[in-house]
C-alpha cells in the first residue's frame, strides 16, 4: 500500500478554506491541473454518493465517488472510481481541515492510499503530491485573489 500525505499552513481562515475545498465539482475554479467537471446525475455535489466526472487539460478524466463530507469537522473523504491515466488500484484519499487558533490560519491536511506497481509508484506519487499542494494553493488564490 503506497500512502502520499500532503500538509500546509494556508494564509486564510478555516471557513474560507472550507468554502473552495469543500465543493465536490469545484476543482476546475482553483485547481491549475482540472479543465472542467460535473457531478454525474444531476445530484448535489454535497451528496454522499455523488460521483464527478472531471477532465484535465490533456483530455484525461477521472470519476471519483464521495464517500464523506463533515461541514463539522472541516473533512471529506472520497476514491477513484476509473482513472484510466493514473494506474492505481483502491484508491481512497482523505482531506481535514483545521484552525491554527494562534494566527487565524487554516492547517489542511491530504492524504491517499492506494496499491500501484513498483514501475508506476514514483510518477503517481509525484502526480498526487502535485494535485494536493496545487488544491491548498489554489484555494489560498481564490480567496485572496
């Protein structure tokens, strides 16, 4: 089982963080990688359940189902459900948010696990640290931009 975990201290608050992070079909308003996505079915992209179907600039897509969503406890938790371009297997990633109380900033956390062949691992590692550090980024520009 490979494992990446990605953390940063964002120079904004826990709820504007939370207010990009948690869209499950936003990523394409703050993520560099992801041109467009929609939620499959027309349901909610707050619904545990819903799956998006999202297309990065190279035309590869993902479809990923949500799996958790805590407005209480700043969290979400979802997996891959086709990825025919990253060559992972179980993929079940994690992302939780918290208040660094002494600055009024935001501490999010992202984390996955999947099984990957020893041949595939450094380059999906790497493409995963990437997706994660760019989203942190991505919302601290949204929110400041």
């Amino acid at each position: 089982m490979t494992r990446v975990y990605v953390s940063a201290i964002m120079p904004i608050t826990l709820e504007q963080a939370w207010s990009v992070l948690r869209d499950f079909n936003g990523l394409p308003d703050y993520h560099p990688f992801f041109a467009r996505s929609e939620i499959e079915a027309g349901k909610p992209a707050d619904q545990i359940g819903c799956v998006r179907h999202f297309h990065d600039y190279d035309g590869n897509f993902i479809r990923e189902e949500l799996l958790t969503l805590s407005d209480r406890e700043h969290r979400c938790c979802y997996r891959i459900l086709e990825a025919p371009a990253l060559p992972v297997q179980g993929y079940v990633a994690e992302m939780c948010l918290k208040p660094v109380t002494t600055t009024g900033q935001c501490f999010g956390e992202w984390w996955a696990e999947f099984e990957v062949a020893d041949a595939d691992r450094e380059d999906a590692v790497q493409r995963v640290s990437d997706t994660f550090r760019l989203a942190f980024d991505g919302a601290v520009e949204r929110c400041q931009g």
